[in-house]
C-alpha cells in the first residue's frame, strides 16, 4: 500500500540504509572509504542504466522547472516587497518552487549519490560533493540522434560493460545517475532562475557562477551562527528535500534561525537569541541577501530520528565590488574568523570575567606553544611553602601535593606541553559541585529525560548572576559576572536558589583556590612556567542545545608570548554519562588546533578531523573533576564544542588563562601528540 511504502521511505531515512545514519563513526576526516549513498538504494542500476540516463535527462530538462505560479510578474512583486519588508533582515520563501512530481524526482535521485560526514567547531552534517554544473555543462547542447545501426551496436557493447565501468563513470559525474538531480542544478545555474532572484530581491548583477551541494542532517546535526560571507557571494538560496508526505514540525529541530542585531553593540553584532524561525518545508526555496555583519543565520540541532534534506547554493557577484554591501566588507565575520582577523564588536574588557579566550579569531599559522617543551623560569623562590600547601589542602586532592606526584605530572607536561588532572578538587568539594549543577539543569530541563520544548529555551540558566555571553558567530554560554567586571553579555537577573548555589561554589573555588597565589607557585611545580599576574579567568556553564565556541586564537597574549590555559571541568559523571563524554558524540569537548598559513574556506577548517599530522594537538573530553594544563601561544587555536541536547549534562568549567614566558624549544618541529 501506499501508505506502507511511505512508512518504509521513513525508517530508511531513520536507519540510513546507505548513508549509515543509525550513528557516527570512529572521529576521523571523511575520505573514500567512509563515503556512503544518501539514501535508500531499492534498485541497482543494470549495466544499460548508463545509456538511459541521458535519455531520461533530457525529458526531465525540459520538465523540471520553476512552478508555474512564478511566472506570475504581480506575484514576483509581491514577493519582492515581502522580501523587502522581512525581519530580521531581507529574506523571503517560495513555495512551491517545483512542485510535487520535480520534488519526489529530486529526491529519489538523492539516494544514487554518495555523502560524507563532515563536522569542524562550526558545524556536523553529511554532505555530497559539489553538483553544479560546470562552464561547458550548462551550455552543453542535447546529442544528436543516433541512426539504427549505431544503435544496435551501443546496445551490444552496452552489455559487455561490466558494472565496474559504470561505477567508474558515476564517479567521475556525480550526477550521472541523478538525472532530475542534474536537470534541477542546471536549473539553479540557469539565466531563468537569475532572473527570477533579481525580480523577487533587486539584488542587481549576478554571475553565471553557481556553488551547489546537497546536505543532510541527521540527529545532532547543526550548523552555528554565521553570515556566509565568503569572496563573490551575494545570494544564498536553500532548496528543501524533506518528505513531502509528513510535514517538517519545529520540534524535530532543523529550522533555519535568523538572527537580529544586537541591540546597544556596535555595527555587526548579531543577538546571542534568533527573532525568526524558517522551518524546513518541503518543497520550499529560502532566499536571502549574504551582507556582511548582517546575514546572520545557524540551524538549530536535529532533533528527529529522519534527515533534514537540502540542497544549498549561493549565487555570485560578477566581481568582489558588486557584492551586497562592499562597503562594509570589515564586518563579514565569516571570512574574519577564517582569515584569523578579530571581526567587529568580538571586544572585551581584558581582565574581566566574560573574555574572549576561545573565541576571538580563527588563524592559526604555527603551533609552537604545544611543540616545545617548557623551561625551567629562572626565579629565587622553588616549591611550595607551608603556608602554601596549607591553602592547596583546603581545595586539592591529597595526591595532588605530593612530591613525587608532582615531579611526574611536570615530567608529563614537559614531554608533551599538556596534561589532563583527574580527580583533582577533594571529593566533598567535587560532590557538592555536582549535586548544584544535576540541581541546576534539573531546573532548566536539562536533566537526562526531561521533556523538550518545541523551540529551545535561550535563556534558561540566565539568573543568579548568570548572564548570556556573545555574540553568536564567536561564542554563546552563560557566564558568572559580579557589577565590577564588565564584558558583552545579555540576559535575566530574577535569581533562583538552585542557580544561586552553583555560583557560591563556584566563587568559592575560583576565589580560595585559582586567585591564590599557592595556586600559580603549584602550576609552576607542575609544568615549570611561572604564570605572570593573576591571569583572566571564566566561570562558564556550557548548557545542551545551546552553547559553544568557535575555534580562535587568543588576543589576550603579547604577540610573542605564550599563556598557560588552566580549565576545571564539571559534568555529570555516572558510568554511563562518561561513556558519552568520552565518545565526542554529544559535544562539549575542548579542542587545540592549528590551522594552515593559507586562507582558508570553511571546509578547510576540517584540521581537527584528519589523521594525527592534520589533527587536532590535542582534544579533551568533558570529564568530571578534571583540570586540563596546556601551553599555547597566542596563535593556536581551541574551542568548546557545540554541546548537543542528548549531553548528559551541562558542561560547568573555571576557564583559566595565564601569561608565561615563550619556552625555548627543546626538540625539533615535531608536532605535539593529539588526542
């Protein structure tokens, strides 16, 4: 039956039966052997498949186009002045844009082509490679009619191609097998479909070029704030694939969020919370203007077990002085945090409990921080005093004050410039940690089994001195803030006891134990670096289904100093929750990277998914109780993962960072171990 069909389309969707959606694999850069079909393969093609698809091709060519209701030049009007008038900034949908027989077409030739998963600070999702035609494609004229005795002999030779040979050529052309898939992309790159997007949003001029590519979103995917601002672009368009037969609801998550400006911030400042929300309707095309410090927009996390399917693209400007609002190219944040430049109003108070360590800029041209070994400081006064340890002893495990126990960890650190410290608060410290935060996220809806809002809750958390941090294409997480310290935030003070709770610990630990100056002469015993000053410190709760940071470098350092990063994590930590935490499925991990010299794309940034040369140099899982030491300089990069709404908790840390000396390098350019 019909309806029984649909239910099977579903739970291939759900299982991925050839894109392997029912989970992520081992952490690693995508490559040829984890490339996979998105979708249901419920025919192989036979070897004569080959010769039809050009056949087939040309119909749908001539089939498959804009709706009809398009032409209409009233409606395009219309629409222009929906697009015009639209909040948070220009943008419009168009619905129907092919109609159900191109859509179901699209979709089905959508199973034929291969995905890869692909995951950077930015975002996760599947996706295939790029299906836009190409120059001589898109005027490529129809082959002339074969006369009957050459037909007869392709048909003879076409039975003698093995299938090897037609999987060689689906590689070389994606699309080969895809015809409706190839008509829609010519459709894309085609003067038609420029016309009708500079009727519907006056954009102006617009090259011939078209970027193209379908993406896939399973359960946990997303995609974080950001303007798309990137060379030529000018116009971003959407196309919707989602089944036509069960509508896309806002509690399944994959809603396309726009965000406004940030009220009282500087130009290009978007808000920490989206004011709109494009659902994914199938079927429908999402359009608006790429402008710099403006076009801000992210999608929310899946939260569904079938795949949010689309296909996106951007037009272009036939030159970088044509494209929307050249003017204020110094505001297009994207290609800011690329190019490892500080993008506008990303300033904060140096000092102040809300900075912007983790998530300033994005260039990364060295790592020599994690690839040397520290030095001995030259100071007067070694090792711990009495009054010293007297302090440490009110806050640190027993262990952790032991001679021979501090010798190893700085023997550790000096090998690898990093270390990771386990159990290291006393465990009635750590218990009552843990107890305020399960009673803080029980309160928020973030405990394990809590029912889900329809649309996540941005300011769940923010009272009790707790207060959201932006802005969005840099950072989002709530932050503890007492009226002297001063910084980019946004939020509620109302105060909740459970909250309150939490941000007395927190106090405390941060005031007995990481403001003491015990603490910076014991960080000296264990990684042999005196930390400079008191340093600038954090108390940050990263909460499921909302916050992050993006990969950047520090702006705090002197440019050719170095700082010592000390992090203490909390997180619930049952058997079962570490077993998440450990995996990185679910987020909230802290990465150290080092991007290339080079000007980078988005795609580009995949460093902290390669093999351990293109790695991270390192990746801490949230583990509870654990203090992470690394030495960086201020051009390595690190970030928080976005932490997923299936995260066994909230990630509560003291981020912590300390001025050093530059280390001598004491080997050669090795690259310090990753994770």
């Amino acid at each position: 039956s019909t309806r029984a069909k649909i239910q099977k389309q579903q739970q291939n969707m759900k299982q991925g039966t050839s894109l392997r959606f029912s989970g992520r694999r081992k952490r690693q850069r995508p490559n040829s052997s984890s490339r996979a079909a998105t979708g249901a393969i419920t025919e192989v093609p036979g070897p004569c498949a080959a010769e039809e698809a050009p056949k087939l091709a040309d119909t749908l060519a001539n089939s498959l186009t804009v709706h009809s209701k398009w032409s209409d030049t009233s409606l395009r009007s219309t629409t222009l002045a929906e697009f015009t008038t639209a909040e948070p900034y220009r943008h419009v949908v168009l619905r129907p844009f092919l109609g159900d027989a191109g859509l179901r077409a699209v979709r089905a030739d959508l199973e034929r082509l291969d995905a890869v998963e692909k995951e950077t600070d930015l975002f996760r999702f599947f996706q295939t490679c790029d299906l836009a035609p190409r120059p001589s494609e898109q005027t490529q004229p129809a082959p002339a009619a074969s006369n009957n005795k050459k037909k007869k002999l392709q048909r003879r030779q076409s039975k003698k191609r093995c299938a090897s040979d037609v999987a060689s050529s689906a590689r070389a052309n994606p699309l080969a097998q895809a015809p409706a898939l190839g008509a829609l992309a010519q459709l894309f790159a085609s003067d038609h479909f420029r016309s009708l997007c500079q009727d519907v949003t006056q954009c102006g001029d617009l090259a011939e070029r078209v970027d193209l590519s379908a993406q896939i979103y399973c359960r946990g995917a997303h995609l974080l704030c950001h303007d798309d601002v990137i060379g030529t672009r000018k116009l971003s368009f959407i196309y919707y694939l989602t089944d036509p037969d069960d509508e896309w609801e806002a509690a399944e998550g994959g809603a396309l969020e726009l965000y406004p400006d940030a009220p009282g911030e500087p130009p290009g400042t978007p808000s920490s919370i989206p004011s709109k929300e494009v659902l994914p309707l199938a079927d429908s095309l999402a359009i608006f203007l790429v402008e710099p410090g403006v076009s801000f927009h992210a999608v929310r996390e899946i939260r569904t077990e079938r795949a949010r399917v689309s296909l996106q693209g951007w037009l272009h400007a036939p030159s970088l002085e044509l494209t929307e609002g050249f003017q204020k190219r110094n505001l297009a944040t994207l290609q800011q945090i690329l190019l490892g430049r500080k993008p506008a109003g990303s300033s904060v108070a140096v000092g102040s409990n809300c900075s912007d360590h983790g998530a300033e800029t994005s260039d990364s041209k060295n790592k020599k921080a994690l690839e040397a070994g520290p030095r001995a400081c030259e100071e007067s006064s070694d090792g711990l005093s009495a009054d010293d340890i007297a302090v440490l002893q009110q806050w640190l495990a027993p262990e952790y004050l032991d001679v021979a126990h501090l010798k190893a960890i700085a023997d550790r650190f000096g090998d690898a410039s990093y270390a990771l410290l386990t159990n290291i608060l006393r465990e009635d410290i750590s218990a009552r940690l843990s107890d305020a935060l399960r009673s803080a996220d029980a309160m928020d809806g973030f405990a394990p089994g809590a029912i889900e809002t329809p649309i996540p809750q941005y300011g769940a958390g923010a009272t009790a001195g707790w207060q959201i941090v932006g802005p969005p294409h840099l950072r989002r997480y709530l932050c503890l803030r007492t009226e002297e310290r001063s910084g980019n935030c946004d939020g509620t003070t109302d105060g909740e006891e459970g909250h309150q709770q939490l941000a007395t610990l927190l106090r405390q630990v941060e005031a007995g134990l990481f403001e003491s100056g015990a603490f910076r002469k014991w960080l000296k015993a264990c990684t042999q670096l005196m930390p400079h000053g008191a340093g600038r410190l954090e108390l940050r709760r990263f909460r499921p289904g909302l916050d992050y940071t993006v990969a950047a470098r520090s702006v705090m350092a002197a440019p050719e100093g170095a700082e010592l990063d000390a992090t203490l994590v909390f997180v619930r930590g049952d058997a079962a929750a570490a077993k998440h935490w450990e995996s990185e499925d679910v987020g909230g991990f802290e990465s150290y990277l080092a991007a290339d010299d080079a000007d980078e794309t988005v795609e580009a940034q995949e460093v902290y998914r390669g093999n351990e040369a293109e790695g991270p140099l390192v990746n801490f899982p949230a583990t509870n109780n654990a203090l992470a030491l690394v030495l960086r300089d201020p051009q390595t990069m690190r970030f928080v993962k976005y932490l997923s709404r299936d995260a066994p908790s909230s990630r509560l840390d003291i981020a912590a960072s300390f001025d050093v000396d530059m280390p001598t390098s004491s080997s050669s350019e090795e690259d310090a171990p990753g994770s």
